[in-house]
C-alpha cells in the first residue's frame, strides 16, 4: 500500500462492489495513518514557529521577553568599555490567547491527474486544522465544488469524499472561495491545481488579481507530491507570477517550510 493505491482507490471507489470497498478503505486508513506519523510533527512543528514569530512584540514584559533575540536585536548598542549590550529594544512574545489567526483556505483541483496532490493535501488539510491559532477551510472542484471542511477531523472520510476525474472550472471554485474570504489580509490561499482551466479563463484571471488585491496571500501548486515535474498549463503560469503568485510544484517535505513562510508574510525565497 502506498499513496498511488491510494489514488487508484479513489478513483475508482465508485465502481467497487460494498465488500471490495470497506477493504479499500481499510488500505487507504493504513496509508493515511503511515502518512500522518511521518507529516505530523515536521508540520506543527513549523507553524507553532511561524506563529510564535508573529505575534513576536517589541518592549515585552520582562517575563514575556526572548533573551536570545533581544540581545541578537541589539548587538549594535554593545559597549566596549562596559562590556555590556545596552537593551533599548527589547523582543518578546504575546500571551497565546493573543496570538494573529491565520484563515488557510486549501482549493484542490479533483481532476484525475492531481490524484496523490489531492491525498497529500487532505492529510495536511488534517493537521493544520487540528492546531491553533489558525482557521482551515478545504474545498474540491472539477466543474463542481465539494466543501470538505467538516470532514477535515477524519482525513480518510474527506479522501474518501474527493471525486477523482472529471473537468475543471477554476474561476468557479475561485468564486466559491472568495465568498469564504472575510480577512483577507490575514488569509493564506492555496491553489493545488495544473492550470487547465476549462471555464472562464479571462475571469479566472480576473478573480486572481482581485484577491491578490485584497491583501490574499495566494500560492498556487501543480503539485503537491514527490513524483517530479508535473504538466501544469506555463502560460496560465506566467500570468500568476506577475501578480506575485508563487507558481511551483512542492514535494510534501516542504510544504511545511512553505506554510510557515506564508504565515510569516515573507514568500520572496519561494517566488
């Protein structure tokens, strides 16, 4: 078992017999549960860091302050004569309670192509939507649109609700998105999606452009697996990266690293 199975198993669960499925079921519980184990940590890992880092605060309590930074933040202000560095910025952290919320919304495109993307998002889906601070949203499309979010508790039950195959109409899961959308700078958008558009390209662009507007963080990816360079439409491409859109197929052992930067607001390393 492995996540291609995993994948086959998704897109054909509509033509497997009622026993045929439960033991398919079992397979994709086994992966998903290797899969977790081994994503788990790294993941909230690195965004308890990113957010940590955000709610960072100058002048803190004394109880409140990061030595370490501090004393990094004022190296400048080091008196030779004293021996001393002279504090005049203190850094620190807020109360959890505190801490900035993040709004992650996670578009996947469900077309037959983006099958082990589409396993490795709802397991990552999962783990972001088990931690603080951050609010989860998850939808799948092809020419319709799934909201998964309910289902994001149990990762197999939301795979298991993903419709491998079909077209893709882009501009209308965007539309569906941006009606989710309540702070947009304070949102982090992610697009799995090859590109192919089958709806309205010009307002697909459009839609883009507003939401990059708006203060969005928006990241779009081919792919979200370890199977190398994906098909993904270049000139639909070009265009995102105008906006600022970072456009790059990510393997799963980074996307963490990614989440974080998108939390942090810095995405230039990953443009």
């Amino acid at each position: 078992p492995d996540i291609h199975l995993v994948a086959t198993l998704l897109e054909l669960k509509h033509l497997m017999p009622a026993q045929t499925r439960e033991t398919g079921r079992k397979v994709v519980q086994k992966v998903v549960d290797d899969l977790l184990e081994k994503l788990r940590h790294r993941t909230v890992q690195a965004i308890t860091g990113a957010l940590n880092k955000q709610a960072r605060r100058r002048n803190p309590r004394l109880r409140d302050t990061d030595w370490n930074a501090t004393i990094h933040k004022n190296l400048k202000h080091y008196q030779p004569n004293y021996r001393s560095i002279i504090p005049e910025v203190r850094v620190g952290y807020g109360h959890k309670n505190r801490r900035a919320t993040k709004d992650i919304i996670l578009c996947l495109d469900q077309s037959g192509s983006m099958g082990t993307s589409v396993v490795y998002s709802g397991i990552f889906g999962a783990v972001l939507a088990s931690l603080p601070g951050v609010r989860t949203r998850m939808i799948a499309f092809d020419t319709q649109i799934a909201d998964l979010t309910e289902h994001l508790e149990d990762p197999v039950e939301l795979l298991f609700g993903v419709q491998l195959g079909g077209g893709t109409d882009i501009n209308n899961a965007l539309a569906y998105c941006q009606r989710l959308i309540t702070n947009p700078e304070d949102t982090i958008f992610i697009l799995l999606s090859d590109l192919f558009e089958g709806g309205d390209v010009v307002r697909m662009q459009a839609r883009c452009t507003e939401m990059v507007q708006s203060g969005v963080q928006m990241i779009c990816l081919p792919a979200l697996s370890d199977d190398g360079a994906p098909a993904y439409d270049r000139e639909l491409a070009r265009f995102l990266a105008t906006l600022n859109i970072p456009v790059f197929a990510c393997t799963p052992d980074r996307f963490p690293d990614l989440m974080a930067a998108a939390i942090e607001g810095d995405l230039s390393g990953w443009r």
